[in-house]
C-alpha cells in the first residue's frame, strides 16, 4: 500500500465514521482490510482502493468502514459507570421524574449489546421501583453487523464471562449448546437501531441519561466537539451524560461541564439555557 493509497483510505473513513487515524496506524489499516479484499475477490489493498474510487457499491463501502470500527465491549465494563446509574442516577432520576414516571436512556455506540444489556439488568434488579413507570433504552451504533448480533442476544461463554456476575448469568441467559442467550424480557427492553454519529440524531429526542464511553477517542478535536454539541441538545435540562474514562468535555463545549464529584459523568453547567431536541412520538418499554 503505498502513501497515496494510505492517504485515501485515512480520508475516507474520516468523512464516513470520523475515525481518525495517524501515520503509526497503516499496520491497523492492512491487517483488518486484507480480510475485506479477500471477502469480495480483491487481490490488493490497492484494488481495493480502486474499487472505493470508482463505485458506489455500498456492501464494500460499509465492509470498510465497519472492518475499521473498534467494537471492544463486554458486560459492566469498568464496572464504576454501571454502580453510578444503579447507586445515583437512577435513583435520582426517579425522584425528579415521579410526575411523569417516565425515563429515557441512550447508548450511543452500544456495540454487541453488552452496555445497554447491562443497563436493562440493573433495571430489570429495581423492577419493584418501577412499576408503573414507561422506560425506554435506545441503543445505536454504526455498525449493523453488531446491531444485528446485539439483537440476537447471543453470547459465548468467553463474552458472558467477561464482567458478568455469575449470580446474574444464572438468572438472565439461558445456555443454549455452548453459548448463552440473554432473556425475552431483557432483549425487549432495548430497541437496537442503526446510527453514524456524524450524521444528525436530533430527531431521537431528549434523553434522562445518554451513555456515550469510548467512541470520542477515535475523533479529531473538531468532531469531538460537534458530537458533544449536538449530545447536549439530546440531553434532559438536569440530564446524565457518561463519558470513557480517556474522555472529557474540557477544552471542547461550553454546552457541558465535568461533574465535581463523579469522572466521567457530565451535564448542562448550572444556569445554562438548553435547546431540546426535536419533539418525536415516545415509545416506552414497560418492565415485567
């Protein structure tokens, strides 16, 4: 591959995913789009680019960009966030909405389903709190591969051990040969649908808590700061936003501020006038 060709490559998934990528990733670039060229009879990486140049076929198109999109995940990851929403947010959220009984909640690159899996356990656990509340977790990413994995609930037995309390393996999956499938009840708590984050999502609505760990990282300065923007118009006046631990909103948007207690987790800074997002029907999943 030479510059030129590693130049397109960079640029191009710039425009598409907003993954940036620096001169020392070219092994990245070639180990995990060798596979692609194989998959539709490419014998390069450069025909491969040449394909890119000249058609729009939008299986290879998407081939690309998803070979590229860093999908690490696992059940409770870093575990802190998942103590935060059981331990404060959600208990304060049920204070502040105890008029509407209603609670909304993003996860904004939810992968193969292990983060808002995670949430909709924990709800699942504080089901006794919440009767009679209408609760809606959505979960996006860019990826449709994983978004249709994630919505099978089908794990193996290396994912579910990963961060997965066995006291909850036992009481939420069904082993089924040698994987594990997550329950009904839990898989009908989140709707899965597919999200590039560089493109609008005002029209999802305004959110109680959106969850948004690790995807920031891969973008430049500039797209950080457009996401994190337009994540704050998504964002509920007293609303939650939990960022990965390498992630901040300093430097970035006025439109959020670091809370003093808590890392990782942002909101609006105090006083500050919000624009909601565009009003949309609301579908809520009611727990069982």
């Amino acid at each position: 591959m030479t510059e030129l060709e590693f130049d397109f490559l960079r640029a191009y998934l710039k425009q598409r995913s907003g993954l940036a990528l620096t001169a020392e990733k070219r092994y990245l670039v070639e180990s995990r789009l060798g596979p692609v060229c194989r998959r539709f009879g490419l014998a390069t990486l450069r025909d491969l680019v040449g394909a890119l140049k000249i058609s729009r076929d939008t299986a290879i198109e998407r081939a690309v960009v998803e070979a590229m999109t860093t999908n690490e995940t696992f059940f409770f990851r870093d575990r802190v966030p998942f103590d935060l929403f059981r331990d404060t947010l959600l208990p304060g959220a049920l204070t502040r909405r105890a008029a509407q009984r209603r609670l909304r909640i993003w996860c904004a690159a939810s992968s193969t389903g292990q983060e808002p899996y995670s949430l909709a356990i924990l709800l699942q656990e504080a089901a006794p709190r919440l009767q009679g509340w209408q609760v809606e977790i959505v979960a996006t990413d860019l990826s449709t591969e994983v978004i249709e994995k994630a919505k099978l609930g089908l794990y193996s037995h290396f994912e579910v051990q990963r961060g997965l309390p066995v006291q909850m393996l036992l009481k939420y999956f069904t082993q089924v040969g040698e994987q594990w499938h997550i329950a009904p009840t839990i898989r009908s708590m989140v709707d899965y649908r597919p999200l590039n984050l560089l493109n609008p999502f005002d029209t999802l609505g305004q959110f109680d808590i959106i969850y948004c760990r690790n995807v920031l990282i891969y973008f430049d300065a500039p797209t950080k700061a457009d996401v994190l923007g337009r994540l704050a118009g998504c964002l509920a006046p007293d609303g939650a936003l939990l960022l990965g631990a390498a992630e901040t909103v300093i430097g970035l948007t006025d439109r959020l501020a670091p809370n003093p207690e808590h890392r990782g987790l942002y909101g609006h800074p105090p006083g500050a006038r919000t624009v909601e997002a565009a009003p949309r029907p609301l579908r809520f999943a009611g727990l069982r």
